[in-house]
C-alpha cells in the first residue's frame, strides 16, 4: 500500500495546485502562489524521502506500473526541485501576465508530466504522459505572445509529432510479438525484431531529447522564445527526461548489436562538436550564421546560446550510453551508466542556473539580444559569480559539478582516444562560448540604461545563485568526498546505476 501512495502522492498534490491556480490564480494569486509552492515543497520532500529509503536499505516501490527505486526517485527529485524553483521564479516574472491562471496551471502539469515520465516501466504510459508534456509545453511556449513563439511552437509540436509516430510505431511492433509493452519486455523480443524495434525508440526518444540533428530543428527556437522558466525546464528537464528513458530501455537488455551502438556514438558525437560549435557561433556572430532562427530578424540571443549548448550536453549522455553498452566488463560498464545520470544532474542544475539569471539580466537590461546588452555586473554583481560558476561546470573544470564527466570519458584508458579528444575540444568550446556571452552581457558598456536590481522581483533573484552553490558542493564532493575511504559520489553513482539495471 505504501507503494501506491509514494507513487500517487506527487499526482495528488501537483494537479489539485493545478486546478487551483486555474481556479483562483487571478482573483487571489499570493494564494494560489503559496498552494503551488507548498505543494511542491511536500512533493519534493515525499521523493527525498523515498530516495533515501532506496539508498539506506534498498528498498523499491512500485504500483499501477511506476516504479520508485534509487535512480528513478532521485531523477524525480530532480525535476520537481527545479520544477519548484521554475514556479517560485514565474511568481516575480509572470506577475504582468494577464492569462497567468492559465500559465501556472499548465506549468505544474508540464512539470508533472516529466515526473512521470521518469518514473513509468510501461512504455505506452511514457508515451502518454510525453505527448501531454509536449501538448503543455508547446501552449506554454507561446506565453510571449510574439509572432515567433507560434513559429517555434509549432515547430516543436512537429517534430514531437514525428517522434510520437516512430514511438507508437515501436509500440505496435512490440504488442505484436510480446503482448507487453514494459520496458522490460523489450529483452524478450526476437533478436532481429529487437534491434529495429530499438531502432525506431532511439531516434523517436533521441528527438524529443534533442540529439543532432533534430535538436537543431526545434531547441534553439523553443528555448529562446517561450518564457524563461519554460526555457528552463524544457532545457534542464524535458530533454533529460528523454533522455532517461533511453538509459532505462537499454539497461535491461543483455547484448546489443553494433548497429545500435554505432548509431548512438554517431548521434552523441555529432551532438557535443555541432552544438557546442553552434553555441560558439551564436554567442559571437548570432542566428545570421547559427541559423535555425524563427524571428523576422537576426538576433544574437543569449538564450539561444544555452539552447545550443544543450544539444551538446545530452550528447555525452549518448556517449556515456553507447560506451556502458560495448563494455564486457559488468563493473566498468556500470560506472558508466552512473556517470551518465551524474551528468544530468550536473546539466540539469547548471542550466537552469544560466537560464533563470539570464532572465534576471534581461530585466536588467531590456534586451534578449547579445547586441543589446551589456554592464550586468554593475547591477547585478552576484551574476559574475553564478555565471562563471556554471560556465566551469560545464566546461567539466574539476572543483565544479561537471568534472566527474571529464574524468570518466575523458581520463579513463577504455574510453577509445578519438572520443576522449572529442570530450575535451566540446568541453572547451563551451567554456568559450559560455564566456563570451558572459563578457558580452556583463562586462561591455550598456547599450541603453540598466535597471535597478531593486525593480526584478525577489523570487527571481535567489533560484540562480541557489544552483550555483549546488554545483560548487558537488565539485567539492567529488574532490574530498570521502568517508571510510569510499568515495561519496562515486558510490552513489554506483548505486543509482545498478537500481536501473535491476528495475524490470
């Protein structure tokens, strides 16, 4: 019974504050405000708690096909810890929106959506709940109220729809042969009907993911149009959540064909170089030469930059994947895979940190374009920090979140040599283009007059810096870390992944 209330109880929390602030967010928003964060912050609680009984005594729950084990519950902590911020952070940002009941309901079920997703073993009830994100995310997308925030709505809904085509089309192939559409039913396809039934999951949940190079085609544009907590969440969350899905499908199977592998090689290492390139490119010349731009004009955007850089990031997903499935030895193999959700977490928090003091420098300066700002540090001088704090996480510099990526593909002799230079120029071109556009927004002379910080909201200011400190505790973790002589980090990751190859 347990079971069924750890895994109904984010359901019950998260759509009753749905339903309230559809209700009364506009005739009593501090209200429907505080039930919102209020049920978050139980939500939150619940799944730290279940994380923690995971961990301390192994213990797994599951009911009406969800399932909460070690990796499952800390990845939906996750995203309804940035899920909470994203709501506490549309209170100060949103507070102009005239529509903002309609916003904050379809934002906790967009939030919602991704939990579920995370925690479903049933693939029809994963493609369920991701064309339900997909149909939220791509109305809140348009909250701008521009001409390109239909552009790049639509955009995202098309390409969604193709991955919803291939997936319902890998469900129908599996029914066929097994009767059961469980994640763990795929490892009892026959050998050659598993490969292409795995075929067609990995390109249609390597769309929604934002591998190249369908992330070309609808990440820049929805991540810089839609409202910056969306950019956040579609950033830091909605791919992730994709992207775990693939882990989860592929730790249950045995043996993997080379076809298979090659393929998730070839889409993670076209991913890490073109995004971080494209990232480089928009951060210096803009969408002119970037391309894959919805508006009427060229814009140099800073957010299109992080959009960029999140192809590249879930490309070492990818890599971590494709490496955890051609290696013969069980205990290498598995660090693997923890090294993979390591790095989400890593990309989660550290993206959400650029997104959401991004928003806090646009207010700053009235401007999204590159061109158009600049002297962010005289005002917001606490953004130099988060900024740069992130920047180095990403660029996977140790003393930052982001190093145990550099160390596993990178520092480890299994790792082939072509991949570890490609992790190391991919790390290195995002500091860059991370930097460049930190120069560009803080350090020039503004370019029209700044904002004080006292007019940007209160709950704008404190998620960023939140995340940043996050980030430095991990690094520290990673670099001293130890108790017994175990090393924290690594054996948590350790743990984590072993809980996705035993979840069936």
């Amino acid at each position: 019974m347990s079971g069924a209330i750890f895994v109904l109880m984010p359901l019950v929390l998260i759509s009753s504050s749905a339903l309230v602030s559809l209700t009364l967010a506009n005739k009593a928003r501090r209200f429907a405000n505080a039930i919102s964060a209020i049920t978050m912050v139980i939500s939150l609680c619940l799944l730290l708690y279940v994380l923690s009984l995971c961990l301390i005594s192994g213990s797994e729950f599951e009911a009406y096909s969800y399932v909460l084990n070690s990796a499952t519950s800390l990845m939906s902590a996750l995203l309804v810890f940035l899920g909470l911020l994203a709501v506490i952070y549309s209170f100060g940002y949103m507070d102009h929106e005239p529509r903002y009941d309609l916003y904050s309901s379809l934002l906790l079920i967009f939030i919602l959506s991704m939990i579920y997703i995370v925690l479903a073993s049933d693939i029809s009830l994963i493609y369920l709940t991701f064309e339900l994100g997909t149909a939220v995310g791509g109305v809140l997308i348009t909250f701008n109220r521009r001409r390109s925030n239909l552009r790049a709505a639509t955009r995202f809904l098309a390409l969604n729809v193709l991955a919803a085509m291939l997936i319902l089309t890998g469900l129908a192939v599996q029914y066929y042969y097994v009767g059961n559409l469980s994640i763990a039913a795929i490892s009892e396809l026959p050998v050659d009907v598993k490969e292409l039934v795995l075929l067609i999951y990995t390109l249609g949940f390597s769309i929604k993911a934002g591998l190249v190079p369908f992330g070309l085609l609808w990440l820049p544009s929805a991540h810089s149009e839609a409202p910056v907590p969306v950019s956040a969440l579609l950033s830091a969350a909605l791919v992730q959540s994709a992207a775990f899905v693939l882990l989860r499908m592929y730790s249950v199977l045995t043996e993997v064909s080379s076809l298979l592998i090659n393929t998730l090689i070839a889409l993670g290492t076209l991913s890490l170089l073109i995004g971080a390139l494209e990232a480089l490119i928009e951060a210096t010349g803009g969408s002119r030469y970037s391309r894959f731009h919805v508006g009427p004009v060229h814009i140099c955007g800073i957010k299109r930059v992080w959009a960029f850089s999140t192809i590249s990031e879930i490309g070492y997903i990818a890599i971590f994947l494709a490496l955890y499935l051609s290696k013969s030895n069980a205990d290498s193999a598995v660090i693997l895979l923890g090294g993979a959700l390591m790095h989400m977490i890593n990309h989660g928090l550290a993206k959400a940190q650029l997104f959401f003091d991004t928003g806090v420098v646009i207010r700053i300066s009235h401007a999204e374009d590159l061109n158009y700002m600049g002297g962010a540090w005289r005002t917001y001088s606490i953004g130099n920090a988060t900024f740069w704090i992130s920047c180095l996480s990403l660029g996977l510099v140790p003393g930052f979140a982001g190093y145990g990526t550099l160390r596993e593909l990178s520092l480890n002799s299994y790792v082939p040599m072509y991949l570890r230079v490609m992790v190391i120029a991919t790390a290195l071109i995002t500091l860059t283009a991370i930097s460049i556009s930190w120069y560009r927004a803080f350090l020039t002379n503004p370019k029209s007059e700044l904002a004080s910080l006292s007019s940007v909201p209160k709950t704008m200011l404190f998620p960023g810096p939140l995340l940043a400190l996050l980030l430095i505790v991990i690094g520290v973790l990673y670099a001293y870390g130890s108790v017994g002589g175990t090393r924290v980090l690594e054996e948590l990751a350790y743990e984590l992944a072993r809980s996705i190859e035993e979840c069936k």
